[in-house]
C-alpha cells in the first residue's frame, strides 16, 4: 500500500463518477458558458485525485479516508 494514498476506494469511486459525469455535461455541451469551464476543472480535477487515490487538500489538512 502506497503510504501517499489517502482516500478510500468509496472516496475514489465517487470521485471517479463525479469527474466523469461532470466532464461529460461540459465537454458534451450541455452545460456552456463560466459553468461549463468550471464543470471541466472541477471534473478534472475530481477525476485526477479519484484515480491517483491522492487529495492535496487532505494532506493539507491531515485527513485521511482509508484505514491504512
């Protein structure tokens, strides 16, 4: 286990489809304009930690979702 990672796999599965479904509104078009930019970074960036398994704010913080 990588002693970096601190989300759980729930954690990251929410993550993973939060990113997803919100890159997919804004890349899809659905959602234009400042919302949709924001929908893109916010998605990408839930994505990126959801499947790296790493959150800087947790870090920041020292919080941790996983039991490990």
């Amino acid at each position: 286990m990588n002693k970096w990672i601190n989300e759980s796999n729930i954690d990251r599965g929410i993550r993973v489809v939060l990113g997803v479904v919100l890159l997919a509104l804004s890349l899809g078009g659905m959602v234009t304009g400042g919302l949709g930019v924001l929908f893109t970074v916010l998605g990408a960036i839930a994505l990126l930690t959801g499947v790296l398994g790493i959150c800087p704010l947790y870090m920041l913080f020292k919080f941790r979702t996983n039991k490990a």
